[in-house]
C-alpha cells in the first residue's frame, strides 16, 4: 500500500467509524424514548460477531480495529435495548421462557457463521461477511419498518448516517480488498439502492403518524 493509498485509506475508515458511532448513537437515543430497539435482531447478532472477530480475535488494519471495537461496544448497548424491550414483539412467536435460550443460540450461530466463512475464505479483512452483513441489515430495516408499521426506534438521520457511513467505506475497502470484485460491486450497488428505498418508505410512515421526519432526532 503506497502513502497515498494509506492516506485514503485512513480517511475512509475513519469516516466511516465516526458516522457509524453517530448511527448506533441516534439508534440508543432513539431507542430508549421509543422503549424500543432500533438494529433489527439478524444484523445485531451479526454484528457483535464481526466486531468482536475482527476488533480483537482477529484485529483488522488500523484504524478499522479500533472502530470495530468501538462498535462492538456500543453494540452491547443496543443489544440490552433488544433483550430489554425486544422481548415482547417475539411472544407471538415463542414462549415466554424460550426468549433468552433464542437469543443466545441466535448468537452462537452468528459468531459461528462469520467466523466460518472467515477461515474458509481466508477472509481476514472481513470482506464479504462486512458487507454481506451491511446487505442485510439494509434488507432487515425494511423488514423491521414494514412488520411492525410504525417509525418505533427509527429515524431518518439513523438511516442516512448509516448508509454514509458504508458509502465512505467503499474506497477504503477498494483499496484494502478484491478492487474488481463482481460480488462486492453487486453488494455496494444493493444496499444504497435498498437504503434508498427505505429511506422513502421511512419518510412516507413518519407523514402517516403525523411526524416530521426532519425535526426526529
């Protein structure tokens, strides 16, 4: 990697890691007035995984380590806000007694699932489980908007410093990974697009319950 790839590399994941803090920032702030969580439960799993995997089992290039760690920090937070409030939404489904043993498994395969695909793969940057994980937390809002209609632990400044903050990744990880990858291309491509569309979606629900989407922080 020459100066000036290290240069922008730098900046990439630097300004991805302070978007994504203000992401999971706004999402426990919303979460808490909302009595709510606001990381649909997939990704959260996932997400623990990647950034305990990749922030300390197997620590990426700097600065993406230390962001990773900071990630799965704040993560635990939202992950209390799920166990704490989560609880009820998932009784239709399972009983009562089954919450915990659910979640905990639901865990265990994630971490296992990542740390799998990273070994096989040889993918020790986090490649595609980093950005097969942002693909589905991009499905999952939709999903999560769509099942509980209603704006409960979103907001459109969640939505857009999380879609930024993976955008300003791409010429980092351009740098750092597969450039021509066709997947991964295919990936960047599917999660603005479907950010997109969530986005519009959000927007539409936020006017449906008489809420100004830009005065929601």
């Amino acid at each position: 990697m020459s100066a000036q790839e290290s240069l922008l590399f730098t900046i990439s994941g630097s300004a991805s890691a302070v978007l994504w803090v203000v992401a999971y920032g706004l999402i426990i702030r919303r979460g808490f007035k909302d009595r709510s969580y606001g990381m649909p439960f997939a990704p959260l799993c996932v997400n623990l995984s990647y950034e305990f995997i990749f922030g300390m089992l197997y620590p990426d290039a700097p600065p993406l380590n230390y962001a990773n760690q900071i990630w799965f920090a704040i993560d635990l937070i939202i992950f209390y806000q799920f166990i704490r409030f989560g609880k009820s939404e998932f009784e239709r489904l399972l009983p009562s007694a089954w919450f915990l043993p659910a979640v905990a498994l639901s865990v265990l395969l994630a971490f296992g699932g990542v740390l799998a695909v990273t070994l096989e793969f040889h993918d020790f940057h986090g490649n595609y489980t980093g950005w097969g994980d942002q693909l589905l937390i991009s499905i999952s809002f939709i999903w999560l908007l769509a099942r509980r209609g209603s704006i409960a632990g979103q907001s459109v400044y969640i939505a857009l410093s999380r879609m930024m903050g993976s955008i300003v990744l791409i010429p980092g990880q351009m740098i750092q990974g597969p450039a021509d990858s066709v997947l991964l291309g295919f990936i960047y491509v599917s999660f603005a697009t479907l950010d997109a569309i969530y986005i519009v979606l959000l927007i539409r629900q936020c006017r449906l319950e008489g809420i100004n989407p830009w005065r929601r922080l």
